[in-house]
C-alpha cells in the first residue's frame, strides 16, 4: 500500500452511522507517521483549528448532512476562505445529481457516496487530491 508523506487532512462529520474513528483509521492507512489526520464535529471547531494552525490540511472530508444543519454550500465557502489551498471532498448519502453538480461547482473538488464502497471511493479521491494539478 502506498503511503503518502507529511500530509494533513481533516474529517468533519457527526454521522452516527459512519463511525467517524473508522474513517479516520481507514484514512491513516494512506498517511505515515509525518502525517495526521483530525476530525472535527462542527465547520466552526474545523475554522477554528485552522486559525491556529500554522498549516492548512491539504484535504478536508465535509459531510453533507451536518447534525447542526449549517447549509453545505455556505460551509464550503467558509472551508475555502479559511484554507484556499486545501482540496474539499464532500461524502453523501444522497444520490442527487443536481445537488451534486452543484456543490462541485461551488468549489468542492469530489463527491463521495457514503455506500458500500465509500472507504475505496473517498481513498481514491484522496489520491486524485494530492496529485499536483487537482488543487
């Protein structure tokens, strides 16, 4: 398995279902011991950390259906001001094309769907994040 160096992401979901320390764990896989992976419940507590954090992560997992209902489409904004450089992947349950098209045009760079595949899905986006032209 490749891993990948000195690379910072941060996961922000409250998802009870998706256990957020299996997605964190699933994520680690592909981050060595330079590297971290952080997970937050709320866009504010993520912003947060970015202001006092010396790097930005280079990826952000932001998931759709926040349990304090902050509308995805401002959270992205707020995400992109607090750290333009950082690649914005967004998991969902909804398979909603529109919606979808939408956020990616609004400035997240992948759509993820939380189904059976999501940890290959999302391990696949992290790769294509990190690639030097996909930010």
């Amino acid at each position: 398995m490749e891993t990948l160096e000195n690379y910072n992401l941060f996961i922000i979901t409250t998802d009870i279902k998706l256990n957020k320390e299996s997605l964190r764990n699933e994520l680690e896989k592909y981050i060595n011991k330079t590297g971290s992976v952080h997970t937050f419940e709320t866009v504010k507590s993520c912003i947060d950390a970015l202001d006092i954090s010396d790097t930005n992560p280079e990826i952000i997992v932001l998931d759709y259906m926040l349990s304090n209902n902050k509308n995805t489409l401002f959270a992205i904004d707020d995400i992109i001001i607090a750290s333009p450089k950082s690649c914005v992947i967004i998991i969902s349950e909804e398979v909603n094309m529109p919606s979808a098209i939408k956020i990616l045009k609004y400035g997240a760079q992948e759509y993820v769907l939380k189904d059976q595949f999501l940890f290959q899905h999302l391990s696949a986006s992290v790769k294509k994040c990190l690639q030097p032209s996909a930010v």
